[in-house]
C-alpha cells in the first residue's frame, strides 16, 4: 500500500516531470522557429506533417494551414517518391542522413540534405527532419569539380619553361622550352632589348613596365602577352616574374614562361561556341516566344473554346473566348484556376479528366449542356485528349469546345418539321383519296350524262330529220361535237391526275428507235408527202419507257398538227449532251407562238390557238412536263408565229446502260 504522502510524492514527480516536458518542447519550438533550417514534426507511419517552422513556410511556399494538410511525399520531387517509404522506416529506427531534392508550391525544385530522426512527443511517435537547402553547397562542390578539372586539362596540356634575368649586365638565360617558345637555339644568352624584339605595341610596352618595376620596386608580376617568334609565328605566352632580394636590393629576376597559345584558341572556340550558344538560347527563345503569340492568337481568333490543363486540371493557358465564358477580362485570369472556381459541379469533370490521363483515351465530340457563371446556357461539343511530353508522360490535358446550340435547335426543328412533315403526308394521302374518289366520279358519273346528251341527240337527228330544218341539224351537229370533245376533255384530264399516282420502271431506252416508232403511228398516208420528217442521232437512256413515249407523242402529234397548214411541213428530232444531261428537241416550221405567252404553255388547258384554229384540250404538254419532272428533267419551249416552234426537254445523263 501507497500511503498518502507517497502518492502525493509521485503525482508531484509527475506534475515536474511533464512541467519539464512541457518546458523542453516550448524551448525546442522557439528554437525551430528561429532556425534558418526548415523543421519538420511527420506521422512516422504516412508521413502526415504535424508541425512545421516559419523556415518551411518560407522554402515552401505555402501556407502554414496548407502545409499541415500535406505530407512529406507531397513535398518531394515526383522522380524522388518511390524512396520516401523506406527512408521514413530507416529514420523511425536508427536516424538517415540523406540528399534528395524538394519540390515548392509554384513547382520549381531545390536540392537539400535531410537529418531525420524518430522520437516519441507526448506519447505519440512522430519524425523530426531537419532539411537543409544544399543548393549553394552543390554549386561550390561543382566549382570545386570544375576547377579541379580544368587544372587537370591544364596541366596536360601546358609546357613551362624557366627564366633568369641579371639586372646588372642587362643578359638573361632562358631555358630549351622558352627557347623552343620564341623559335630559338636553345640555351641562347641574350639581353633584354633582344627578348623585347618578339614583342609588339601594348605586349613590349607593358612587359617593359613590368620588368622595370620587377627591378626597381621589388614588384612580382603575372601576365600574358602576344609575341611573334623568331620565325614570324604569332605566339601567346605567359610569364610569371619574381625578384631576388639580397640586401634590399633585387639581384636577379626569375620566372616561368609558358606557351599558352592553345589554350588561348580553346578559349576562343569556347567563346565562339558561347556565343553562338548564346545567340541560338536568343533566337530559340524569340522563336519561343513568337510561337506562343502566335498559338495564343490563333486559339484567341477560332470561334471554338481552347484550353490547356496540367495533371492537377487548373488552367494554364485559354483562348479568349473561353475565358470571355469563364468570366473574366484577359487569358491569363484563369491560370492557376480550376472548374472549381467557376462550376458549382466541377467534380464529375474533374473526375473525367483525372480518369482521361490516367488512361490516355481521349474523349472525343461528346455534347454537354452548359450554364457559364454569368447564367449563359448552351450546348457544346467537347473533345478532350492528353497532353505528353517527348518522353511519352502525360502532363496535362487539352480541351476544344464548339458551341452546338444553333446546330441543336436546328436538330430540334428538323425533328419538328419531320412530324409536319408526317401529318402533312397524312393529310396529302387522305387529299389523294379524295382525288381517287373525285377521279371515280368523273370517270363514271360524268360519263353518263355526256352518254345520254349524244345519245338523245343522236335520236332526235334519226328520228326527227324531216321535222328540223337546216339551222336545227347544225345545232344537234353542235351538241353531239361538244359532247364528244368533253369526254376527250375528261379523259385527257384522268389521264394527267393518274401520272403523279403513276409507278414508274426503270429500263434501258432506244430513243430513236421510239422516236421513228411513234412518228410511223402518228402520220397518215395523206400526210406522208407532205412532211419532210429528219431525225438525227438519239442517245440511250433509262426511264419508264411508256411514260417516255407518251412525250414523243404528244410533242410529235403536236408539230404534226400545227404544220397542218403549210404546203410543206418539216419536223426535226435531234438531240444535244452536257456533262450531267441528255437534252432532246422536236423542230417544226409551223404555227409557231409568240414568246410572251411561253409560260401558258405547259399549264392544264391552256391554250396559244382557239379550237376552230388548232383542236385539241390542251392537257398535251402539261402532261408531257409531268412526265420528264418525274424523270427529273425540265422542259422549254422557243417559237416565233408563223415561223414554227421547238420544244425540249432532258434526262439526267446515266452511263451505265446494264
């Protein structure tokens, strides 16, 4: 048993113990937060950040809030992710010091060298790293590197040589490499005025300089000069000067001389190579430019909506007209946005997208209905695809959406007028019905009346002839004429009401094969001497081959009739071809017409010439435009009185005679 004062003693332990706890770990946070380090506090199982200092909110670049709500993989470089897992367990168990690379909000990366270490706060097991940027830490090493490596280049390549000058007699002794430099014998003694020879302008000058401060003031000196040897070559050396004191007074000048020529024209390519290096990185980023200004305006003068998007589905470039939509003034307003910010049901196409770059099929014209955020409502065509890079990564999608809404209400009112359209069929076979029955009762009920008016004159002719004088005959003569002419008149018009209802065949034609046919049919023998008849050649062609005789009829019947009163008749049949059709003409020198009336021509009993003149109903050539209408041809007619009169018309050219 725990007396009283005992348990007093250990909850009093307790209290001091996490007291100084507490103390450590408030001490530790003031410390984190003015550390130039970046410090952070992880879940050591998903790397969840708990905590971090004001020095990671600043390399960063997020916010404090935000930061707290990522973990460390979402800090790392993408290419760096598969190792987070193993570190954070080696850290957990014994500590790492690693290098790795961190990525900041904006998506720009930076190299740092990470101490972390597990450790237990308030009983929970948490990860401490201690980040540091190594940025300028790699640059010194890759100096450090570069240096060592150009010492090594120039080690290999340079040759020194050594000097000696007696400032006393004036003479100076060089050895076999500056010999060799200056194209000498080697070993030759010579005075300074000689050396100076293989210098010219500003090089002597300077080395005379040099060489009399070396002598009167003690003064060291390191320069690289532009000679022209004994053989006239032009050289670049370098030498180095050192003066030898005795008692205060320089006794001897010595030094190195180096050829260092070839570095000197490494020097210069490399300076080329920068420059032109230079002027290329220049002229590929004026490309560069110019191209994106140009991709921009040409996305900113199609009519349709373009857009880019990263991995993440926020903008990174729009053309106008799409961000005229979105709401905003200028393209670049909607960089760094989403849907989100302007849809209020943006998942389901943020979902679209995510699933169209994970599996790179695009999707491709799906049609959408869309409210933009100022209340506009319309249909468009949207085709999406992924964006890769030459490595074959996906890196954003590219979106293209064409406004539908004109096309779909011209959808709905063909929709519209197909169900007009369908009762108006209704309408025109419940009308055509109507005709049919109209059609019977002429056929049948006018027949009969017409039947009992010739019949009875007929009679009263036979019957009563010694009664009716001569004016009474003629009149009887009359009604039985005009009977007989209206029941021509009701057939001519059945016959012209049944050529719409009429079910046409198609089949290969022998046009002037039907032409002579008809016209043998057509003319007496009276009429044979009197009508000069020429027919030219006629090409074939398809259509119903009855309905296509009943024109040759008629046209044929017609120049017959109206050449009835010249001595001499002549009828011409002949043809003309264009690329689409057949154009077939009948030529007489009749009564011909005068044009101003041609429109009458075609029309149902319309007539040019009155009955005692020309008989017949008028129904002829109407009958003839139906028939080449429903061949889908057209007919015309030229004339002049007196003159005769030529009547066309074609079919549609079809080469294929099978």
């Amino acid at each position: 048993m725990i007396d009283g004062h005992e348990s007093a003693l250990v909850v009093a332990q307790d209290i001091t113990k996490r007291k100084q706890a507490e103390e450590s770990l408030r001490r530790f946070q003031l410390i984190s937060e003015h550390s130039r380090d970046i410090i952070l506090f992880m879940d050591y199982q998903d790397g969840h950040i708990l905590e971090a200092n004001a020095a990671a909110v600043q390399a960063y670049g997020y916010g404090r809030d935000e930061l707290l709500s990522l973990t460390i993989r979402d800090l790392r470089a993408p290419n760096t992710l598969p190792l987070t897992i193993d570190q954070m367990a080696q850290a957990d168990a014994r500590g790492i010091l690693f290098d790795t690379i961190h990525q900041r909000k904006d998506g720009t990366t930076f190299p740092v060298e990470v101490s972390s270490q597990g450790a237990t706060i308030s009983g929970v097991r948490t990860l401490i790293s201690i980040v540091r940027d190594s940025t300028e830490r790699k640059q010194s090493e890759d100096a450090l590197r570069l240096k060592d490596e150009l010492l090594r280049l120039t080690s290999e390549i340079a040759k020194v040589g050594g000097w000696e000058f007696d400032p006393e007699t004036g003479k100076g002794t060089w050895t076999d490499e500056v010999a060799r430099i200056h194209d000498l014998d080697p070993a030759l003694e010579t005075n300074t005025e000689i050396g100076l020879n293989f210098y010219q302008g500003e090089s002597r000058a300077r080395i005379e300089r040099a060489v009399q401060e070396a002598i009167e003031l003690a003064k060291p000196y390191d320069m690289e000069l532009e000679l022209v040897t004994a053989k006239g070559k032009q050289k670049w050396v370098r030498t180095i000067a050192l003066p030898i004191m005795l008692n205060g007074k320089v006794v001897k000048v010595q030094g190195i001389f180096q050829d260092i020529t070839e570095r000197k024209h490494i020097e210069k390519a490399l300076q080329e190579a920068h420059n032109e290096l230079e002027t290329k990185v220049q002229v590929r980023t004026a490309a560069l430019s110019e191209a994106n200004a140009l991709l921009q305006a040409l996305m900113d003068n199609i009519p349709d909506h373009i857009y880019f998007k990263d991995t993440l589905c926020r903008f990174i470039r729009n053309s106008r007209s799409q961000a005229t939509l979105l709401g905003l003034r200028d393209p670049s307003e909607a960089v760094g946005k989403t849907d989100f910010d302007f849809f209020p049901h943006a998942s389901t196409a943020y979902a679209d997208e995510q699933e169209l770059m994970r599996s790179g099929k695009p999707h491709v014209d799906f049609e959408e209905w869309v409210v933009w955020p100022d209340g506009r409502e319309m249909w468009v065509s949207t085709t999406k695809m992924p964006l890769q890079n030459a490595e074959g990564e996906t890196i954003g999608i590219f979106g293209i959406s064409r406004d539908i809404t004109e096309r779909k209400r011209a959808e709905q009112a063909i929709r519209q007028l197909n169900v007009d359209l369908e009762k108006q069929a209704e309408q025109l076979q419940a009308a055509n019905k109507e005709l049919e029955a109209f059609s019977y009762s002429v056929s049948h009920d006018l027949r009969a009346p017409l039947r009992a008016i010739d019949g009875y004159t007929r009679i009263l002719v036979e019957d009563y002839e010694p009664l009716l004088d001569s004016e009474g005959k003629r009149i009887c003569s009359v009604i039985s004429r005009e009977a007989s002419r209206m029941g021509q008149l009701i057939d001519d018009l059945l016959a012209f009401s049944r050529l719409g209802r009429k079910e046409m065949s198609s089949s290969n034609i022998d046009m002037r094969g039907l032409a002579v046919s008809v016209l043998h049919e057509l003319i007496k023998d009276e009429n044979q001497e009197r009508i000069d008849f020429h027919i030219g050649e006629l090409p074939l062609t398809r259509g119903d081959s009855s309905l296509i005789r009943q024109v040759w009829v008629n046209l044929l019947a017609n120049a017959i009739k109206f050449t009835a009163k010249k001595e001499r008749a002549v009828i011409e049949v002949g043809s003309k071809t264009t690329k689409d059709e057949f154009i077939y003409y009948v030529r007489d020198n009749g009564a011909g017409f005068d044009m101003e009336y041609a429109n009458k021509l075609f029309g149902v009993f319309q007539r040019l010439h009155s009955e005692s003149e020309f008989s017949g109903t008028g129904v002829g050539l109407a009958i003839v435009q139906r028939i080449i209408r429903r061949h889908a041809g057209h007919v015309w007619a030229e004339g002049e009185v007196e003159q005769g009169a030529t009547f066309y018309f074609t079919l549609p050219r079809k080469e294929n005679f099978s």
